[in-house]
C-alpha cells in the first residue's frame, strides 16, 4: 500500500482556501478521494474537514490553543514583534503557524532550522495515528505528552504542512468545506446518488465511515444504512419563526405546538436495562444523569427504543431554574449523588426515532408521536396541543411563558425526522426581550470576518456612577457590510488595544435582543445576556438614554415570577 504523504492533503487545503465555486469544491474533493487507498479514506476525509474523530465518538484531542501556541513558539522562537506582525496579518491561527516557521526558516532561529523538515516525510496516517497518540495521553503527565507529540508531528511537518496539522487540533480548517460540500464529493467520486450518501451520514454520524462505503461498495451499502442504538443521531433542528401565524399558513393548520422547555435537549439510547444519554453535541453524559438513567429503566416501556427529550433543572415546587443551574448537572463528573439531589430534574419527552427493531426516522410526526404515547408509560411528555386557530395557539404560548419556559415549538404534523438538518418542519417561537446598549469594545475576527471588528461587547449605564458594565459579547445579527462600517465607526472611537481586542469610547448605541437574563461572575454587572444578537444601530438614542444596570436587575428579579429560583441563587456583583 502506499501512503499518501500528508502534503497532499495540506496542498489541497490551500487549494480550497483559493476556491469559491461549490462545484469547484466538491471536485477538488472528489479527485483527491478518489487515489486514497481505502485504509486511509476515513482518516483522509476527517483531517479535511478538521474533525478528527466523528462528533459522537467520545474521544478528543484536548489541546488548547494555547498549548498548541507554546509548541509552535518553542520551534519558531518568534520576537514579541514578530509574533504581533504575524498575528495580525493572518486569517487565521493556522496561517500564522506557517508564517511563523517560514520566519523561522529564513533566518535559522529556534528549532525549525531543516529543510527539508526531519525525515521521513509525514503521510496522511502519520498525522492520524499521532492525533490518537495525542487523544490516548492521560492522567498525570498527559499534558506536557501531548506536547510533545505535537511537537515530534510539526518538527516532520514543513510550514504548509504543520498550518494544516494545527488547524486539525483547533477544529479550525475556514477553507470553505463544511460537511455538506464534503457529502457532494464523495457522491461524485463514488457515482453514488447524493441522496444516498446524505442519508446514511444522517444515520451513522460519521463521514468518514459513509465515505469508506460509498468508495469500496457503492450503492449496496448505503442502502442498507439504518439507525445503530447507541451511536447518536444529529438532532433534527428548527427555524426561527415571526409568530405562529406564519407556522399555520406553512403547515396548512395542520401543526403541534410544544413548549420550548428552557433545558437540555437529551438523545436516550435503551436496550434492556443498558441506558445511555448523549447531550445535543452528542456527548455522551450519562454519568452526570444517574436519576434519569433510573426513570428511564423503570419508567419507558420498551425494550430497545430511541427517544429524545428536554431535561430541566426545577426547583422544590417544580418550576424551571434558570439554565445556568442546569448546565452544573451536565458537568459534574465527581459527587454527582449530591449534585442530583442540589439540583433535580424533569424529563419531558417530545420524540421517538426508533423501537422495538422499527426505525421511525421517515415516519410523520403526528404517529411518531402516537408511538411514543404507547410506551411512555410513567415518564412525562413534553405539554402539547393540536390548535385549531391561531389565537387558541397564541393562548396556548402564553401559558408556555407563564408556566416559566422560552415559548413554543410549532411542527409540520406531516413532516418525517431529518437528523442534523435545520428545515422549516420545525419552528421556534421564543419570548424575547430588548434592551438599547452600548458598544465598549470589540474583538478582530477570524477567517470570513478577518480584518473587521465583528465581536462586539455590551454594556449597560450605571445610573449611580455612570460607569458603563459590562453584560455580554454577541457577533450575531449584523450584515458582512454592518460589520465593515462598524469597524471603521469604532476605529474611530479606539482608546486603546489588548491583544485582539480594541477598547472604545462608549458612543454606539444598539438595540440587542435577548432570551434570558443569568447571574455571571465574568462581569462587573454580576449579569450576563443569554442569546444575544443585535439587530440595529440606534443612531436616535444617545449613551445617556441607554438602559441601565438597575433596569437589568429588576428584569433579573421578575423573571422568578414565573421561574423558580435556588435559596442560595443571588446576583454576585465584582468589585
């Protein structure tokens, strides 16, 4: 077998970073596919796209930016100058790599002096037996071991070669192909139907596995893609929708309304008495839910089954806690007993993807529904109704907020479950608020957003002092030519720089829109905006008619009229 070497697939990279066309793309990918040998087609197709291991595979890489930064400046041996010089003119953290070795090169300083780099020449395996190498280090010592196959990997790698190596440990390939153009690719080069090929990563997770099939047995082995228990699907995903009028006009009337439960979106895998509980980003977190891996077991009657759910922190009384608490629950990896009973939960269950040996997937929801009512048994669904006119709907949202949720989910009774797809089967209807803020600093962007202020961090006006407070960052909502302007207009008003980020006078008004309000120890305020986007300059306000810090905190306190709270939950101010 030949190994193809690794500076095929770094060249290829920068041939996509110079390519716009998706048809362009995708036959890049295509012919580059097509001369893999077969035990490297898996390999090959994640390095690509900068994810080394399939989303649901529990493995990670866990190095830092920081980290990986530290390795590259011990070989590279940069002056503070020229690592600022090089930073900046970069688009990103891996074309800084390379310009830092190119520099290092020329002028024979740190330990990059060879070139060629040191032999024998990297090969797309190589890379990908390192990175399990890397993933394998634990326990104590696997910090400083990681780096150190980190740096054996770049010490073989020239400059191209080691941006792309470094753009695969920080997930951050930006040349324009995400796993929709990869899916092109590999249909194009196995002449396979693309549908085909869509479906079975839909179902097994994992692109390079659908690649290795669709190369090596063509369309025989797609077709027979089904659903695997416990290797989690992508969560079907929702539009955000005006209001429920434009759900009834999509759907013909035919539409379920859900709440949309202020929790964490859980997959639940059983086969008998064996249970797993994969996060939204597929993560398995099982250990950290023990009392519902409980009430699944005793309460879900089926014996094989693939449910979906929203786990809710709630208080003594039942009522939601704000999703802050929650997420402690899904981290805890160590006292997790006296965590479950801090913090309890309610399962709520609103899908069912496959039981009993009977994949659900292209089933309508109105009878995937049906099905999960039949084997629920003690466990609780999510509230639901089937309205017949929009304001008996828009009643029904109401008591969604009052009862202390984000709003209502409304789906196409019609429609079948698409894993990983955001489609218009699924609407989101939030309860949103809106504040008028103003802009104190922003962050230099990376890749698309290169060279523009595109991070922006809010704040809120101290009446007492004066003093503008800090509440949250947001990107979100602003056009590529918003974000031009805006750099230029805050340029304007810099009063100084640290690091990426440029401090401003406090003169740009915005009005933010928001879900939630969440205590923060990050900033001063003691409170931080969940779900922030922007959604226009007010050129009509002045910083002086923005909204206050006392008015954020009268907000924070209102929402326990229909939340619960925990007795220890109190504002934290920093001083």
């Amino acid at each position: 077998m030949r190994e193809t070497p690794f500076a095929e697939l770094a060249s290829l990279g920068e041939q996509l970073e110079r390519t716009t066309s998706r048809l362009e793309l995708a036959g890049l990918l295509a012919e580059f596919l097509q001369k893999l040998d077969p035990a490297e087609i898996p390999a090959g197709v994640r390095l690509t796209i900068g994810q080394v291991f399939p989303e649901w595979d529990g493995r990670a890489l866990n190095l830092s930016w920081k980290a990986a930064m530290k390795v590259v400046g011990e070989l590279a041996s940069p002056t503070a100058a020229d690592r600022e010089a090089i930073f900046s003119e970069a688009e990103d953290t891996g074309e800084a790599v390379r310009l830092l070795l190119e520099r290092a090169l020329r002028q024979g300083s740190g330990q990059a002096r060879s070139e060629p780099p040191q032999p024998p020449p990297l090969t797309i395996l190589d890379v990908y037996r390192a990175f399990e190498e890397i993933t394998a280090a634990t326990g104590p010592g696997s910090r400083k071991r990681k780096e150190e196959l980190l740096r054996g990997l770049l010490l073989r790698a020239t400059p191209v070669e080691a941006k792309y190596i470094v753009k695969d440990v920080l997930a951050e390939m930006r040349h324009g192909v995400g796993e929709g153009i990869m899916l092109e690719a590999i249909a194009q080069a196995a002449g396979v139907k693309p549908k085909l090929v869509r479906r079975a990563n839909m179902l097994w997770g994992d692109l390079g596995e659908v690649a290795l099939a669709a190369l090596t047995q063509g369309e025989a082995a797609l077709k027979q893609a089904t659903v695997r228990l416990f290797r989690p699907l992508k969560p079907m995903l929702a539009q955000t929708a005006e209001d429920l009028a434009e759900a009834f006009e999509r759907y013909q009337g035919r539409v379920a309304l859900e709440y949309k439960l202020d929790g964490a979106r859980v997959q639940i895998h059983k086969w008998g008495d064996e249970v797993k509980i994969y996060s939204r980003q597929l993560s398995d977190v099982t250990a950290s839910l023990p009392d519902v891996v409980e009430e699944i077991k005793t309460g879900l009657k089926a014996n094989e089954a693939i449910v979906e759910g929203e786990a809710v922190a709630v208080d003594a009384q039942g009522r939601p806690l704000p999703f802050q608490h929650l997420m402690r629950r899904f981290r805890r990896v160590h006292d997790v007993a006296a965590m479950v009973q801090e913090i309890p939960l309610q399962l709520h269950l609103f899908d069912l993807l496959y039981v009993d040996g009977r994949d659900l997937i292209d089933t309508a929801c109105e009878n995937r529904w049906q099905a999960l009512e039949e084997i629920v048994g003690t466990l609780n669904l999510v509230s639901r109704l089937i309205p017949e006119t929009v304001e008996e709907g828009e009643g029904f949202a109401e008591e969604a907020y009052r009862a202390g949720h984000e709003g209502v989910m409304a789906k196409d009774l019609a429609s079948s479950y698409r894993p990983g797809m955001r489609g218009k089967a699924w609407l989101k209807l939030k309860h949103v608020l809106s504040l008028d803020l103003v802009i104190v600093a922003a962050d230099w962007g990376y890749g698309r957003r290169h060279g523009w202020l595109s991070n922006y961090h809010l704040a809120v006006r101290d009446e007492g002092t004066g003093e503008y407070l800090e509440v949250g960052k947001t990107f979100k909502g602003p056009t590529d030519e918003e974000f031009q302007e805006m750099t230029q207009r805050l340029l304007a008003l810099e009063r100084s720089r640290r690091g990426g980020t440029v401090f401003v006078e406090p003169r740009v008004v915005v009005e933010v829109l928001f879900n939630e309000l969440q205590e923060s120890s990050q900033y001063k305020s003691g409170l931080a905006l969940r779900f922030a986007r922007i959604t226009r300059v007010r050129e009509d306000k002045s910083p002086a008619e923005t909204d206050t810090i006392q008015t954020l905190r009268q907000l924070y306190e209102k929402q326990f009229e229909y939340k619960g709270r925990r007795e220890t939950a109190n504002v934290k101010r920093k001083t």
